[in-house]
C-alpha cells in the first residue's frame, strides 16, 4: 500500500508523462516507472511536495526554502539540485528530509535548522 503522500505524487506525475487513465494496473507501472521503492523519491518531486507542504505552514518563500533544506540534507549546492532533478533521494535522506521539513512546518528558523546563524 502506497503512503498517501507517494500516491499524492503520483497524481501530480501521471498527467505529465502522459498516461490517460488511473487503475491499478497504472499505478503499478508508475510506481516502477517513478520510484525505485516507496522509500525513495526524485529531488523534483521532493521539492514540490515540500513547497506545498510548507506553504501551507510555514511563512515565507516555501519553494526556496524546500530547495534549501534539501540542499542541507544531501550536501549539495543548489546547482546539483537544478542540475540533476531526476536523482533519487534514498529513504535515509528521505527521513532527514521530512524531519527538517517538520521542523519548518512549525515555524522554526531556516538558519536554525541549517546551523547557518
């Protein structure tokens, strides 16, 4: 059973790549087509589910700060980030991710969660 936040990319995705019907039997070969398991997730998706979780919370530019905690998780600059969209983050990265991002929901500081005074 996929989580109700992976099935949420997947309805942002299907449409985009082109398939017309939703069923099982696409949502299977979407999930293979997409996702290397459900633990893993491409950045461009990761950043989209973030900005719309935290736009709904958090103040600010979410996009930007999706992008930032992103970039503080993996270790990366933003130009890997534009640059390599389709990298899968792994479910460790993954956990990281959505814990920061948690902690932005609630309104903590961007410098804080960073470490970046």
């Amino acid at each position: 059973m996929l989580a109700a936040s992976s099935l949420a990319a997947l309805d942002s995705v299907i449409p985009r790549i082109g398939f017309r019907t939703w069923g099982m039997r696409v949502l299977k070969e979407a999930t293979t087509f997409l996702f290397v398991s459900v633990n893993q997730l491409r950045l461009d998706l990761a950043i989209t589910q973030a900005a719309d979780q935290l736009n709904e919370s958090a103040r600010g530019d979410a996009r930007r700060d999706a992008e930032t905690l992103l970039m503080h998780v993996l270790g990366r600059d933003r130009a890997f980030v534009y640059t390599h969209p389709e990298a899968d983050l792994s479910s460790s990265e993954l956990a990281r991710y959505t814990a920061v991002l948690e902690r932005r929901a609630t309104g903590e500081p961007l410098q804080y969660i960073t470490g970046h005074l």
